[in-house]
C-alpha cells in the first residue's frame, strides 16, 4: 500500500477509535464514564483528532487528512484531484475499522444498554431535532467554517500543528455540534455506519439509512464552500 494511503487508514482508524470510544464511554450502560456529558465527548474528540494526526504522518501521510472534507477541499484549492479517490477509501476503510475496535473495546456492554439509539450514537451521528435541510445547513455551515479556519494555520503535520487541529475540532464541537453532533467528516459518519450495519452488536437497531446522506453531503458542500472561500483571498 502506499505509504500516505496507509497513514489516511490507520490514522483515521485511531481518530475513529478514539473518537467514537468517547462517544461510547458516555452513553453505554455500565461504563466508568457513562452519563458523564457533552463536555467530556467534545474534548475525547479533539484529542483523538490530534492522536490521528500524530498518527498518521507516523505512517507515512504527511497530510494528515483523516476526513474526505479535507481532502476535496485541498483538491479544489489545488486543482489536483490525483489523491483524492484513494485517501477518501483509505479514510472510510480506515473509520470502519475504528469503529469495529469501538464494539470489540465495550463488548459486555452493548447486551445491556436497551436504547438503540444511544448504541448507534456510538457508530454514527444523529440530529437532535430531525429536519432534513436544517440538518443539512448545520453540517455545511460547521465544515465550511472549519475548513477556513484549517486553512489559516499553516502546515499541521510538525509542531503545535496538530495540537491547533483538535483545538480546532473542540471549538466546533463546543460552539456548533449541538445540532447534529457534528460529523463535520463524511469517513467519520459513513464507515462507522457500516459497522454498525454489518456487526452483531447486541439488541442493535436501524443504520439509520435515511438520515445518513445528510453527514455525507453537508460536509462535502461545505467543504467546497469553505476551499472557495480560501482561493478567493489568496
């Protein structure tokens, strides 16, 4: 495998890890972290995003992208698509498998946790009040913004680089997740999904297919938004 390939994967499987171990730590029935809150989710996820980082230049990506977002918006800042395809399967195959080490970590504890949906919050995102474009612009609005401000540092993989990252990501967490929890990264939200689809997890319920679009392509419009934006003040 390509050595930036395999930085995207294992990198984003650590953000995933982490990320959604947060998640899981919170709201699963029996665990030391349970009910523990949006704080202590939020500041899980910024530090997993700069483990990825760290991570993932280790491996041998020095852009460290872990987020399709990321990787479109470079693409059409640059005009160079070349990576593109093959960092976004990294990414998702990566994510997956993150979220297939999520399951195996708190394995006692999915059998008694009974709401299913705080099960599949440990996977993928979800709106706290379901509307299709609401959601939609909550999403787009929170990756442009994250994409102009990703593209005001300078490089990330050395230095206090990924460290200003999960900054970054606990701001947009803190300040704009409350609406959809913030996938803010289409891998992030699409190849836990599928875990969670294709895994035996105990007294799982619905993938939630008909929500999922909304993690896919608010993120994507906003990233394109946000890369726009940068090219235009060059």
């Amino acid at each position: 495998m390509n050595s930036a390939l395999l930085g995207e994967f294992v990198g984003t499987a650590v953000l995933i890890f982490l990320g959604n171990g947060v998640v899981a730590t919170v709201l699963l029935k029996g665990s030391k972290g349970e009910n523990s809150g949006w704080i202590v989710i939020t500041a899980g996820w910024a530090f997993a995003v700069t483990m990825g980082i760290f991570v993932s230049t280790k491996f041998g990506s020095p852009a460290a992208h872990l987020n399709p977002a990321v990787t479109i918006a470079e693409a059409v800042k640059s005009g160079d698509w070349s990576n593109a395809f093959g960092f976004i399967v990294a990414q998702i195959l990566g994510a997956s498998l993150g979220a297939i080490l999520v399951w195996l970590q708190y394995l006692p504890h999915w059998a008694i946790t009974e709401d299913k949906g705080l099960k599949l919050a440990c996977f993928s995102t979800a709106p706290a009040i379901r509307s299709a474009f609401p959601n939609f612009l909550a999403e787009l609005l929170a990756t442009a913004v994250a994409i102009v401000a990703l593209g005001s540092f300078g490089t990330i993989e050395t230095g206090l680089g990924p460290f200003v990252v999960g900054i970054l990501v606990w701001s947009v967490g803190l300040s704009l997740g409350g609406a959809t929890g913030y996938a803010i990264n289409p891998a992030r939200d699409l190849g836990p999904r599928i875990a969670h689809a294709i895994l035996p997890i105990a007294g799982k319920g619905s993938s939630d297919w008909s929500y999922a679009w909304v993690p896919i392509a608010g993120p994507i419009v906003g990233a394109i938004i946000g890369a726009l934006i940068l090219n235009c003040i060059k």
